[in-house]
C-alpha cells in the first residue's frame, strides 16, 4: 500500500514540475503553434525549390535544365564526335532539374563514360546553368604500317586507344614518336577501342616513359618484329631519324618508373660523352636492357626485311 501512495505521491509531483515549466506554458500559446506551421511550410517549401520536381514526380519547367543552359568546352584535336551535341542528346535526353541536388554527381558519372575525356577539371551549376571543364585524350604516338600494297596511320593515346583520322594538324604531328610493328593485329579498329596488338599496346607505354625526353635523345620511331604471328619475344628498338639504335626492353609493360628512369640517364650519359645516336646507324647499336650500356653488332638488316620502315620525315 505504501509503495502505490509513493507512486502517486510522485506522478503528481510531476505535474505539478511540468505545469511551471516556460516551455509548458509556451505550448499552451496559439503564436508558438502559428509559428511551428510556418515552420514547416517553410521545410517543405525548400524541399520543393532544393530538387524543383513537384509531387507527381515530374519537373517543374521553371527549373528544367535547358540545352543551352548546359556548356562543355570543346576540344584542340579532332576527337571525332561533339561533346555538346553528346552532352544534349544522351544527358539531357531525360528531364533534369537545375535545382537538382544530385545533377552535378550525376553529370560527373556521366562524363566519366567518355573515353575520350582523361580528367574532369570542374562542374560549376549556377542559376544560368552548368559550366563542365574537361581534360581531352591527346595522341602520344602515330602507329605506321604498310603492306606491299598501301601504307597506314593510325593515332593511339596514353592507354593505346585508337584515335579519330585526322587527330593533330602536321606541327604537332612531327613531335609524336612512331611505332612500326611487323603484321600489327587489326581486328575490330574502332575508335576509342584499346588497339588489340600488345605490342602495340606496349609501345604506347614507352612513348608514354618517353615523353619530355625523345626529342633530346633524337628518338624518332619505337619499333619492334616477330618472327611469326605466335612470337612476342623480340625486344623494342628505339630508333633515331638516321637509323641509329637502342635496344630498350623486352617487356616495357613491367618496367618500373625507377627502371626508367636508370635507362634514360644512361642514354642521357652517353650521349654527353659521345654525342648523337645517329653515329651507330647501320654498324652497332647499344643496349640498356641490363641497366647498363652494351654496344651490339647490328647485323639484323631490319630495313631489307619485308614490310619495312616508311621514309623518315
């Protein structure tokens, strides 16, 4: 009986605690209750303007993103499509609100399916629209080969894509390094494919080890042969104009950056002490396969073999 009269005892108390509380009596006034709703109108109203589609799930046309409103800069090169064109028929194909939360991520995703696009700079989304600053794929080398018939380009990029015909005007032609292959595999050519011959594949990782350097050292071409369709162990040559060269590795796709860059400072070395690498053409040849420098008859006669070398520019 005691125990229940404490209860009681205590239930009351409370009340009596809760009934001289501010807040209580705030509760009690109409203003606070007005207040609360204008709170809560004003929730929903930013709910609304923060993604700009109504209940029914559709976009309120006020707020939808219109073509122009979205703008991408353009590429130097030829990359064989239009990126504004692209951005307006796929991307916007759907109706997107420009009040939309997730409409910068989702462009982001997007852009990032493009494999002409190496980087994403910046998405800027204003209350004019959406400015998209993108980095492009730039060919690193020109892939040359010919049969008894007719000689063929091709560009390749970093990852040894194939590039859009015509990619770089001819100045900038002239600073992209040759890759000469004997029989290059070419299935399934398409633009923007990774080109289905490793070795070509693997050139365009030593053009890529290369870059900042070849134009010093004189390096015009990276060439490599087999002896038939099944031999992938012949080693790359890096040739000058005049036929001088370099034998550089045997799988340039497992060289390290630190391997690199002991092959380059041993080419950088030598050609200090003995000046161009033009003087070995047609009689020796050096190699730095072994990270150090051997000098090797050159009795291969590659230039006399069938499917040779075009004329140097």
């Amino acid at each position: 009986m005691s125990q229940t009269r404490k209860q009681q005892r205590s239930v009351t108390a409370a009340q009596q605690f809760l009934g001289t509380m501010p807040w209580g009596r705030l509760l009690a006034n109409p203003t606070v209750w007005i207040f609360a709703a204008t709170i809560g109108l004003i929730v929903a109203a930013q709910q609304y303007w923060h993604n700009g589609i109504g209940k029914s799930g559709e976009v309120d046309p006020q707020f939808a993103l219109r073509t122009e409103q979205v703008v991408i800069n353009e590429p130097d090169l030829e990359i064989g499509t239009a990126p504004q064109q692209l951005l307006r028929v796929e991307f916007l194909q759907a109706s997107r609100s420009l009040l939309d939360a997730q409409l910068v991520r989702d462009l982001a995703d997007y852009l990032k399916t493009w494999p002409f696009v190496q980087s994403i700079q910046s998405i800027v989304k204003t209350h004019q629209g959406v400015t998209v600053r993108v980095t492009y794929r730039e060919p690193v080398a020109l892939v040359e080969w010919k049969t008894p018939h007719e000689a063929f380009r091709r560009y390749v990029d970093d990852l040894g894509q194939i590039m859009p015909q015509p990619t770089a005007p001819k100045d900038r032609q002239k600073s992209l390094l040759r890759i000469n292959v004997i029989e290059p595999v070419m299935e399934s050519l398409r633009d923007w494919s990774v080109w289905p011959d490793e070795r070509i594949q693997a050139a365009t990782r030593i053009a890529c080890d290369l870059r900042g350097s070849s134009d010093r050292l004189g390096i015009y071409r990276i060439v490599t042969y087999r002896r038939d369709r099944r031999d992938f162990s012949q080693p790359f040559e890096l040739w000058t104009a005049r036929g001088g060269k370099i034998v550089w590795s045997d799988d340039p796709m497992s060289d390290s950056a630190e391997i690199v860059a002991a092959k380059l400072r041993l080419l950088n070395d030598w050609q200090e002490r003995n000046g161009s690498f033009d003087q070995l053409a047609g009689w020796k040849k050096l190699d730095v396969r072994e990270g150090k420098v051997r000098l090797v008859d050159d009795a291969s006669e590659v230039a006399n073999r069938p499917f040779g070398i075009p004329a140097a520019r």
